[in-house]
C-alpha cells in the first residue's frame, strides 16, 4: 500500500521516521511519499518532496511574513497528492499546514489520519469540527487528549507518547565526552529551539550565561536543519561548542538545561536533567497568542501534569538574570533539584511505556483492510 507522510518540522521528522521502520514492519510492501526531513528520507529511502527547512514557520507575525512560501508548498503537495493517490495520508501536527492538506485529500478521496494531534485544547477549539470532517482517524500522544475528545464526541485512539520510542532505542555513546573533546568540567545543556525565529530570540540571552557559571561548560544542541553559521552568529568569542545530532547524549550528561519551550521540555524531563523551560518570541504575535490561548502552562511537561512541575520564564521575563537564577538553585539546592525530580517522575508513571509508533501503525494498516 502507498503512504503518504507529512511532517513540517524537526520534532515530526523523528516520530514520522519511527513510523515509517513501524509501518514497513506492519506492512512489507509499503510504498513511501513523503514531505518531511532527514530522518523521514533515511527511514524510507525515498527524497523529500519539500523538506522541513522549508516549512517550519512559528508564530503569527513569522507566518504571515512567509505566507508565498507557504502557499507555495501547499500548491506543491496538493499536486503531489493527486498524482500519487496514497491509500493513506498520514499527518503529523503541524495544524496550520497539515489541516489545509487534510481538507483537500478529504475531497478527492483520500483517507485521512492525523498522528499527534494538534493542540485545539490549547487554542482555538472550534477547529475540532473541522477535525471531525476531515481526519478519519485521530492517534494522540498525550493522555488527557482522550478526554478531550470525547466530550466533542468524536473517538480517538490513545496510543502513548513516540518520545519514548526515540528514547528507549538510543544507543548512547559511551565516548560522547571523548569523542567531542568535552573534558571533565560540568555541562550545563542549552536547547534554543529548531527554528530559526527561537534561536535569534533565545541564544543572545543563552550565551551570557557564560559569565555567571566559570566552573561550568555551556554546550548548544544544534538543530539538524539549522546551519552552524547561526550560531556562531551569537556565540562570537565565547568557547561555547554546537554540537548537532547528539542531544540525548549532552543531555544525559548534563547537570541542568535551559530549554526552548517545546517537545524538548519533555524529551529533557524524560532523560531527568534539571531544566528551566524558556520562550522568547516577536512581541506581536506573543500578545495575540495571549489573547487566544486556553491553557495556564506552556511547557508539556507542566500541561500533562497540570500543576508547575518546572519554572518557565517566557517574554520580558525571559533573561539570562532570571535563566542564571532558574539553573543556580537547580544546580546548588538539593531540595529543589530534588523537587524537579519528583515531578519527573509524576509525569513519566503518566507517560506509560514505549510502543507509540508500533501501536499507530498497527491501528492504521487495520483501518485500511477494513475500510478498503
């Protein structure tokens, strides 16, 4: 059967490539189209149609300055999707793009299943209906999505969090420290985010940390679409190293983390660093989000838990006087790096077990026998 993937940006790579190696298990015949990233194109051995270097754009003033971009890729796709005729059209979050995409296919055909759903409980929950008349079959990764869901009455199938698939399958590197000439000094982790709006907003602050922590070294975890000379934009003259496609193993030894709001908190909270979650954004579309989102928290890590598990400064409160603070007490407190702890360990008994992928594929190649 012919499937067709669509991720837009770095965190949808890696949990459509799990799928995918899923999928040719579940299906050995499988045929791959995919739009997506480097993960994507190794695990299917097929070219991206557009890679996501070319579609994550985040917030409302970012995207509407990159709206003939935007447009260009969803006429791109659209074309693609009629000339291939997939059984399965398989998208994962990216809302903004992906229910564009899901609408069309519904139209001329095409069954529709949307992996990872978008965050409508957080803003803008009328776009449930469209979800309703456009995806056949809705798999989530976050417990009380179900929930959700089911008070709009529409069925979704609860299949655990990919991050614990990526996780449980990492072969980390004994040598990491070795390998990256990283000594013996302690770690202090930074993850400034896989867009290039976030890491212009959040690496100035992040790089001055430099100062408060001389016995520390500052490490950057590169994102693999981002080219390095962005960050050395920032970095100057400080002996901060990037290093790309390794951020489980920095993290694994890292002390503490300051984190870009995102899938990170999570993948961070999972490997159990200490963190602080950050977020610095265009003023504008920081006051519209306000004006529209539902939810008391940013960090996944504090939404699935539902009370403050870790310290998020976000905006004008986001900076390196306030991140230094956040990272000292974890670092030199027990009870509060003892606390953070805790909270972890709340939210991974939540999480349940590794399986994600495994089980989404499973339920979409039943779903096509039993609707073809």
């Amino acid at each position: 059967m012919k499937y067709y993937l669509i991720a837009g940006e770095t965190s949808g790579d890696l949990h459509g490539a799990n799928l995918i190696k899923a999928l040719k298990k579940e299906d050995p015949e499988a045929e791959f189209h995919i739009v997506g990233g480097d993960q994507m194109q190794e695990a299917a051995g097929v070219p991206v149609l557009i890679h996501t270097s070319e579609m994550a754009f985040m917030g409302f003033v970012e995207v509407l300055m990159n709206l003939r971009s935007i447009s260009r890729n969803l006429k791109k796709v659209k074309a693609d999707l009629q000339k291939v005729r997939p059984d399965s059209l398989i998208l994962i979050d990216f809302p903004g793009f992906n229910m564009k995409i899901a609408e069309f296919a519904k139209k001329i055909g095409i069954s529709v299943n949307y992996y990872i759903s978008p965050k409508i409980w957080a803003w803008n929950v009328n776009r449930v209906y469209k979800i309703k008349k456009f995806v056949d079959h809705m798999f989530c990764i976050l417990p009380f999505e179900v929930k959700f869901y089911k008070e709009f009455r529409y069925h979704v199938d609860y299949v655990g969090n990919p991050l614990l698939d990526a996780i449980s399958a990492y072969e980390f590197q004994a040598d990491f420290r070795e390998k990256n000439e990283l000594g013996n000094s302690p770690i202090i982790a930074l993850l400034p985010g896989s867009r290039k709006m976030e890491i212009e907003h959040l690496l100035p602050e992040m790089v001055e940390l430099y100062h408060r922590f001389p016995v520390h070294q500052l490490v950057i975890a590169g994102a693999p679409n981002i080219d390095i000379s962005l960050y050395e934009r920032y970095i100057g003259d400080y002996p901060i190293k990037v290093l790309f496609d390794q951020t489980y193993d920095l993290l694994k030894h890292s002390e503490a983390a300051a984190v870009t709001s995102g899938t990170a908190t999570l993948e961070t909270a999972l490997l159990r660093v200490p963190q602080v979650v950050v977020y610095k954004a265009n003023p504008i579309s920081v006051m519209i989000a306000k004006q529209v989102i539902k939810v008391r928290f940013i960090s996944l890590v504090n939404l699935i838990n539902d009370y403050l598990s870790v310290i998020e400064l976000i905006q004008k409160e986001c900076t390196t006087a306030n991140i230094a603070d956040e990272l000292g007490q974890l670092i030199t407190d027990p009870e509060h790096r003892a606390s953070v702890l805790e909270n972890y360990d709340v939210l991974i008994e939540k999480m349940g077990t590794p399986g994600a992928s495994e089980k989404t594929a499973k339920l979409i190649v039943e779903y096509m026998k039993s609707e073809n």
